[in-house]
C-alpha cells in the first residue's frame, strides 16, 4: 500500500497531526525532566553527563597518537554512560519515580508516533491517513453504516434478487480491481430510489478508501451549487472544485435531481469528459429510471459519452426503505 496516493491534503493534514503528537510527547518529557531536576538531586549533574558522551565519543576519534585503540575507547565510554543511566535509574527510583519517568511517551510504540518503521509507513499512519480520507470524502456517517458486508440481497424480491446478487458480485470485484491494468473504471447505477444505489457506491467508496485511494463523494445537486458559487459569485470564493478533477474516485450521487440548464450541462460534460481523458475513476447513480429518460434529461454529448464509457447497472425491487419498515411492523405485531 502506497501513502503517496492519498490526497495533498489529506497527507498535509495528517502529517501535521504526527509532529504535533510528537512534538507534545517531547515537550512533556522535558517537563517531567525539568521537574525532577528540581526535585531530585543529582539527575541534572547525571543528565548534564550523559548529554556529553556524544561529544566525548567525537573528541576521542579525532585524537590522534593514543596507544588504546579507538574501539576500546569508545566501548569505556559506553561502559561510563551504561553506569550513568543505571545510577540515574536507581536515583529515581529511591525517589518515588519510575525509571523512564522522564522518557517521551509516544502513542505508538512501534514508530515512536514518527509514522514510519523505517521506510515502511506505521500501521498507525495508515490508520490516520484512512481516517482523514473518510472526514475528507464527504461521505461523513454513510462510510460507517454502508459497507457491501451489510448489503442484504435478501431485502429484494424474489424476482429482482439474482440481478441484485449480480450486481453486488460485480460492484465488489470493481472495487477490488479498480486501478489495475485493463480494468473498467467507470459505473452507473439507474433505478428508483430507495435501492440500494447510493448504498453500493458508498461501499465502494469504503474499499478504495481502504485500498489508498483518493475518493470524492457528492451529490449532483451540491457539485453544481460548487461550479455555480465559484463561476458566479461577486466575491472571491475558496476554488473546492479542484477536487472532482483530481481525486482517483469521483461519486456522483442523484444525477438528475439537479436543475438543468446550459451552465450545469456544460459542467457535467466538462467533469465527466476531463475525468475520462485523464483516466480516472466515477461512479454515477441515477433515479433516472432508463437510458432514455437520461437522453430526455442531457444533451447527446453527455449521454453518448456515459454510455460509451461505463458499464451501467439497472437497479430492480422496491424500495428497501418501505420494505425494512414492512418487516418491521409485522415483526412487531
Ligand atoms: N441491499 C441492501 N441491504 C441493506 N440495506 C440497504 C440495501 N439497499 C438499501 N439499503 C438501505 O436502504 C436505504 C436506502 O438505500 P439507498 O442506497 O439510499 O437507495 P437509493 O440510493 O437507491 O435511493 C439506506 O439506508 C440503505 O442503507
Ligand atoms: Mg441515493
Ligand atoms: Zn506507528
């Protein structure tokens, strides 16, 4: 798993927070340090020593015409600096405090909250950078509650339930694929509402995430208000559009609930068409209930262009929402 393909800001964010965690580990210990120093006589002059060894270990390599040889002058003064840390110890300990009272506590024991063992990024960093994706995903609680492990295929009809058993096999194995050579990056889901649309691209979203990928969640409505508010506003805005170009996911939920005119037309081909050329990834879903009605809906750039490049998946049933209810009263009767 590679770190670099999270987002700038997400790395940003999130190596702030690691040298903040580490920075605050190290100026707490100075403290406890500081307050020993007061309180326990004899570790200022131990630590003042020990502090020097460096300098003495650099002096002796740089003596010259001494009989001992360097290495055992070197080991005498590891040996001087073993019985200063040992005494230290046993100091502190007389006096009621723990041995390694005054050493950094880092969170993480196994980077020392550096976020690498070695080159290899820490579990904890992974950690971190997947979190900050999710906050940064725009999926907010959906991320938590939405997953392909508690999508119930069992909430269809009988009828509908093999196309929706296809269409989760096929959803998870784009998700699992999504990157490789030669594999489709592209997906639309169309079907009334309530069917598990938004559902499944948010556990694709919650896999690619996982995977260490720089995903964008929103919906049609919302990305065109961010075109309309940056493009037409008396004032200087924050440009966040940025994002539904760069990100290696882009999830666009509710196409077609937006109004339609020239200018979010001309944004959607925009994002849809420079997303295609540059090779990344989009999920679209869609209440709109066939190609037709997207035909009826956008112009023909914008239609031949989605057809031509995703894979579209009809969604079949009744709403999942009506039906969780259903079973509800009458498990309750
Ligand atoms: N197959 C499913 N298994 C479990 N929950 C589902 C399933 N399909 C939909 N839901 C739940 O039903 C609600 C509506 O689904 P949603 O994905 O928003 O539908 P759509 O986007 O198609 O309108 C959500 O809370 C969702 O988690
Ligand atoms: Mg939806
Ligand atoms: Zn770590």
């Amino acid at each position: 798993m590679s770190v670099i393909s999270y987002s700038i800001d997400v790395r940003k964010k999130v190596k702030e927070f690691f040298d903040e965690k580490q920075k605050k580990a190290i100026e707490e210990a100075q403290e406890r340090r500081n307050e020993v120093h007061l309180r326990v006589p004899g570790i200022a002059e131990i630590d003042d020593a020990l502090a020097k060894t460096g300098l003495k270990v650099y002096a002796e390599a740089l003596k010259k015409g001494n009989p001992v040889p360097l290495e055992d002058r070197i080991e005498a003064l590891h040996e001087e600096n073993r019985e200063l840390q040992s005494a230290r110890a046993d100091i502190l300990k007389e006096a009621g405090y723990s041995a390694d009272y005054t050493k950094p506590r880092y969170e993480c024991k196994k980077c020392n909250d550096t976020g690498y063992v070695g080159i290899d990024p820490c579990e904890c960093l992974i950690k971190a950078l997947r979190r900050e994706s999710y906050l940064n995903s725009g999926l907010g609680a959906m991320l938590t509650d939405q997953s392909f492990e508690n999508f119930d295929t069992s909430l269809y009809p009988e009828k509908s339930r093999k196309m929706m058993e296809f269409i989760l096999s096929q959803t998870k194995k784009y998700a699992e694929d999504f990157g490789k050579e030669d594999c489709g990056k592209n997906i639309m889901f169309y079907g009334g509402t309530g069917l598990g649309k938004t559902h499944l691209s948010t556990a694709v979203a919650k896999k690619l995430i996982d995977r260490g990928f720089y995903v964008v969640y929103d919906t049609a409505l919302n990305i065109m208000h961010t075109f309309e508010r940056e493009r037409f506003s008396k004032i200087d805005v924050p440009v966040t559009t940025d994002k539904y170009f760069e990100c290696d996911l882009l999830i666009i939920d509710d196409l077609g609930s937006e109004f339609a005119n020239s200018f979010t037309h001309a944004t959607l081909y925009n994002i849809l068409n420079t997303r295609l050329c540059a090779d990344k990834g989009t999920v679209i879903s869609t209440n709109l209930s066939s190609i037709d009605a997207m035909r009826k809906a956008y112009d023909e750039r914008i239609v031949s262009r989605v057809i031509g490049s995703y894979r579209s998946f009809g969604f079949v049933g009744e709403d999942i929402r009506l039906n969780t209810r259903k079973q509800n009263l009458s498990g309750n009767k």
